[in-house]
C-alpha cells in the first residue's frame, strides 16, 4: 500500500483508517505485545514519522482500536443477550445464562481480551494526556452501555451492576494471558497429567468467574 500526500480532511481520514485496519489485521496475527510501530509503518506503506503524524505512539493506536472493538462487541453483546435470556426466568437462572452468554462472547474475541490485558500496563503508559483523556471518555461510555444492558437482563443487580462491568473486563483481559498455555506448559502437562489439574478453557474459566460474581452481588431470597 502507497499514499500519496494527504492534502483533504477526506484524505487524512482515509490514512487514518488505513493505520487502524493494518493495526487490526496484525492482531489477528500476533499478540499486543509483538506488534511494533516499525512493522505497522512497513504494512501500511508510511515511513513511521508520517504513522506518527496521525497517532502519538503505537499505544495510541491500540487504544483507538480497543475503543472501536469494544464498541463491536457491545452491539452483538446486545443482540446475544436479547435472544439467550427469558426475561420471565428466575434471577438465579438469568444470571446463569447471562454469564454463560458473556463467557463465550468474550472468548471468542481474543484479540479484544489481549487488549484489556494490556491496557493499564501498556497502553496507558505512553500516551499524552490528551489521549488518554479521550480515551477514558469513550471508556467510560462503553462501560454505561455495558451497565445498562447487564441491567436490563438482571436488574436484581441494581447498583452493583457497574462493578460486575469492571471486574468481567478486568478478569476477561487477566485470564486470556493464560490461554492458551504455551508449549513448555503443554509439554510439562503432557509429562506428569497431575500438574494440568486446573487446566481450562479460557471460556470456562470466564464463566466460573462471571458465575461467582453475580451469585455474590445478587440479593438473598
């Protein structure tokens, strides 16, 4: 891919999204941590000083894309919820499916879960201000969208709604890090069975948790 100078809004807007789907596509390939502004500049056809007059750093990039697969995500979430769960259930059932629902979506997005992963740890350390600003703004909009439709399927629970949000997107980036185990591991499970007593699925064990969770936040009958 070659770019000629951009001179138009339309033709930085266009060079923009070239950088964010080359970003998207290399995520796809690799993990968060692999993925380097020299090699993202080589993809999309720009020396790195042009990538960097359209993002700060490759954290600012990242951030961009987390905030738009979230986004995503959270409109299928919707659709998943609406068609999984029987709104005249009981609560414990709901919560069941409503964890279930949440476990496998979130597994089948591993490239959103790596990027929860490193969000605090990575992408957060080197970016401006202004970026971040923004960031947390688009955050914090995801996040009552989240909130609302864990309301409108559970709403036994009320104010803890926000904090189950935080702490599945919190447990859905730490859990993935383990998944899946890399060949060392594989290989000292192979080698004595016993050691691989807790070895799981990355949805399984999103579930587990999302389960836990919403037993300990929902009122006692």
């Amino acid at each position: 891919m070659t770019f000629q100078r951009a001179r138009s809004e339309e033709q930085r807007e266009i060079r923009r999204r070239a950088i964010l789907d080359t970003a998207a596509a290399m995520l796809h390939e690799m993990p968060v941590a692999e993925v380097s502004l020299n090699e993202l500049s080589r993809r999309v056809g720009l020396a790195k000083s042009n990538v960097l007059r359209y993002f700060e750093s490759r954290e600012a990039v990242l951030l961009e894309l987390l905030d738009d697969f979230l986004g995503s995500w959270l409109a299928e979430l919707a659709d998943e919820l609406a068609a999984g769960i029987d709104a005249q259930a009981a609560p414990e059932v709901r919560a069941d499916r409503l964890a279930e629902i949440l476990s496998r979506s979130l597994a089948e997005r591993v490239v959103l879960c790596d990027l929860f992963g490193a969000q605090g740890g990575v992408l957060e350390r080197n970016v401006s201000v202004e970026v971040v600003k923004r960031h947390k703004r688009c955050s914090l909009a995801r996040l009552a969208a989240m909130v609302d439709l864990m309301r409108r399927h559970l709403p036994e629970l009320g104010d803890d709604a926000q904090l189950f949000c935080l702490m599945s997107l919190v447990s859905a980036g730490a859990l993935s890090a383990y998944f899946p185990p890399p060949p060392s591991v594989l290989a000292a499970y192979a080698d004595d069975p016993a050691l691989g007593v807790l070895d799981t699925e990355l949805r399984d064990a999103l579930r587990h948790s999302f389960t836990a969770a919403l037993v300990g936040v929902l009122p006692r009958t």
